[in-house]
C-alpha cells in the first residue's frame, strides 16, 4: 500500500466537476488499497475527498497547524490527524507521510505546495512521483506555460517531463503507480 499526499482546495470551486473528481480519486484510492494524505480540512474539495476515501474504507491521515484548525475546520473523524506548529510543518509531514504526489484544482495555497514537492524532487531531496488531475483542463493553461519555460531555456526537457498529468482519476492513478513499481526494483 502506498500514501499518496493530495494538494486541492478548500473550497468547492465553481464546476461541479471539481467536486466529483476528489470523490472519484477518493474512491480510486481506497479501492487500490492506498492511504490518503492531505490537508486535514472537513470542508471544501478536501473534505470531500477525505470522506470519499473513509466511505470506501481507506485510511485518511489529514496534517493541520493549529492556527488553522478551527478557520479551516479540521476534520475529526480521520483515521489520524497530526497537528503541527506551522506551514512548514505542514508540508514537511504531509511529504514524509507520502510515497507520492497529486494536485486536484485549488488555488495559490494548492499551487504553492505543487511546486515546493516538484522543486524538492527536481533538487533531489526526494524522488516520488507527481501528477496533476486536469479535470475539465484546469491545469491546462499551467501546462501550456511549463512547456514554454522549457522552450524558452528555464526548465529542463526531463523535469517538465517529471510532471504527470491526466483528465481521470484512474489514468493518474496509473501513471503514478507505474513509476512507483519503477522505483521499487
């Protein structure tokens, strides 16, 4: 069983979508017997996600600073929630407690932690797998300007190509796995 840490808002957004990805991800994961590691929030595509996972009988393990329990309304009913000090701590558990990566749709916060995991891997202090879940093309544009930086000299060919990205929860799920499997012979 591996841990896969998902970054993804805590807000619903405003395509229904959005939604119905994190339960179909939830899902995925529990049914491939992988635990979920995540923001610890009970509302918002987290919450959904996390309640995706507990409702298929997967493990949910949610990591929140203190300042942020009640603004982000900690979910309780987890299979383990680990209260930090700060950010920092945060994203330095949720990566200690994962054996990979995935973004859904969020905002800055979502974004920030995206590429903090992909600029650890790229600097070597890790080397698991990444993905996005580009529902509805959110990630698109992003994408499309990440395969700029490498035409215009600022990122390397092998480190873009680092970065997975698939429309369904499943073709994600497998890329991912894939490399794992890799990692481990």
């Amino acid at each position: 069983m591996s841990s896969f840490c998902v970054y993804l808002g805590s807000r619903e957004g405003r395509d229904p979508r959005f939604l119905a990805a994190a339960r179909a991800l939830g899902k995925a994961l529990a049914r491939r017997g992988h635990s979920l590691v995540y923001g610890g929030a009970r509302v918002g595509m987290m919450g959904e996600l996390a309640n995706s996972v507990l409702t298929a009988g997967g493990d949910v393990v949610g990591v929140m600073p203190d300042h942020l329990v009640e603004r982000e309304q900690a979910h309780l009913e987890l299979t383990r929630l680990i209260r930090v000090r700060n950010m920092h701590e945060r994203k330095a558990s949720m990566a200690a407690h994962s054996d990979a990566f995935i973004a859904l749709p969020g905002g800055i916060g979502t974004l920030e932690e995206l590429f903090e995991a992909w600029t650890w891997r790229y600097l070597g202090l890790h080397d698991k797998p990444i993905g996005l879940l580009d529902t509805g093309g959110f990630y698109t544009p992003l994408l499309t300007f990440l395969d700029s930086t490498v035409e215009h000299g600022f990122l390397d060919a092998h480190t873009r190509e680092e970065l997975l990205a698939a429309d369904e929860p499943d073709a994600l799920l497998d890329a991912l796995e894939g490399q794992l499997d890799s990692d481990r012979r």
